[in-house]
C-alpha cells in the first residue's frame, strides 16, 4: 500500500507544527470538544 510516513518521521523528529500536532506547554492538559476539533488544550 502507498503512502506517505512524512508525518511519523516529524512525530518522531520533533517537527511539530500546530497545523498537524497538538503541543502541550508543561501543567497543560488535553480536554474533549465535542465538535469537529475533537480535543482541545486548556
């Protein structure tokens, strides 16, 4: 099957844009939406 692994070698690279990764600064946490952007941070 093809595909495209760009987004698994910047998950484990550490280019993490906002566009595709959620980043938490430390103390914060992830909550659930409950619309279309699924989660949040808070």
């Amino acid at each position: 099957m093809k595909g495209d692994i760009g987004l698994i070698k910047r998950l484990i690279d550490g280019g993490w844009d906002s566009k595709d990764f959620l980043v938490l600064d430390p103390g914060e946490k992830i909550t659930a939406t409950y619309d279309e952007g699924i989660i949040s941070k808070t």
